[in-house]
C-alpha cells in the first residue's frame, strides 16, 4: 500500500536531519518502491515554543506492506537513532520529527496510533510537500484531493520551497 510520511526539523543541520531520516527510512524492511520525495520547505514553526527556529519539511511516499504498528516503531526508531529523546516535549523544537500520514486508506485509531494523521489535512507544511507528489490524492476520511485541500486552507504559515531536490550541493 501507499504510505507517506512527514519530516521535519528545526535544530542542528535539518537538511541533514531530513536527508539521514529519509535514508534509513528507505532502508527499513518492507519499504518497497518507487520511493516519491517531495521538494523541500522551510516553513514558520507551529505551535512551538517562542522564538522556536524555522522548519524544513518534506513528506516521502513509497510502497509498504506490513504492520502499521510496527512500521510506526520502526519510524520511532529512526527517531532515536537521529537524535530525538523518547521523552521529547510536545510542540517544541527537534532535531527530526517523523510522522506517518498514511498507509492507503487505513482508518485506525487504538490509541497508539491514528490513521490518517488526524491535522495533516489542516497543515500547509504537510499539504505543500505531498502536493509536490499526490496532488490529485484523496486522503482517508476526506472528499477533495490535495490540491483542493490546499488550496481552500486558511493556513497563515509561510511555507517556502528550498530545495528540488535531496543531494548535496
């Protein structure tokens, strides 16, 4: 099935921290391609702390078959090999953020986790970078597909493209 996740970070190299997380995120077992990488964007924080740093933000998509729960912890994993404690705050600064948006169109909601992430279709930074990718996507639980999606939301968070592409330069 089709998953996506969103990355993010604010602190230290972020190119960097995106570009390691989405490596060892293709490198996990059952990730399967094609592999989409949205561009990146630097993006205005959002409910973080005052004075928090801007964002880089990228969403990748690519094939998985497997357990969401486990894919989940594999994704928290690659948090803590990234630097992120277990124990990190809620809406503060990080060195890498890896959410899972969705895989096809699961509906879940036990607790640990929910699928479709529950504010990806009310976030611009999310919105932008799968636009990039899944334009013409309709997400779970959802009528329009993401390019309406953005365009209708009222998001006031300033979310510029950096970067095409992930190689170094």
């Amino acid at each position: 099935m089709r998953t996506a996740v969103g990355l993010g970070s604010n602190l230290d190299d972020r190119l960097e921290n995106l570009r390691a997380a989405r490596q060892q995120i293709c490198n996990l077992a059952n990730i399967q391609p094609p592999i989409l990488s949205s561009a990146i964007y630097e993006t205005d924080p959002v409910d973080c702390e005052p004075g928090a740093p801007k964002f880089l933000n990228a969403v990748v998509e690519f094939g998985y078959n497997g357990d969401p729960l486990q894919l989940l912890k594999k994704l928290k994993g690659v948090e803590d090999a990234l630097g992120r404690p277990r124990e990190h705050a809620r809406n503060v600064s990080r060195r890498i953020d890896i959410d899972l948006l969705y895989i096809g169109d699961m509906k879940i909601n036990d607790g640990e986790l929910e699928l479709p992430h529950p504010r990806m279709h009310l976030r611009k930074f999310v919105l932008q970078p799968l636009a990039d990718i899944r334009p013409e996507l309709i997400l779970p639980r959802q009528a329009k597909t993401v390019r309406e999606l953005l365009a209708q939301l009222n998001d006031t968070c300033n979310v510029v493209r950096v970067r095409n592409d992930w190689e170094s330069q």
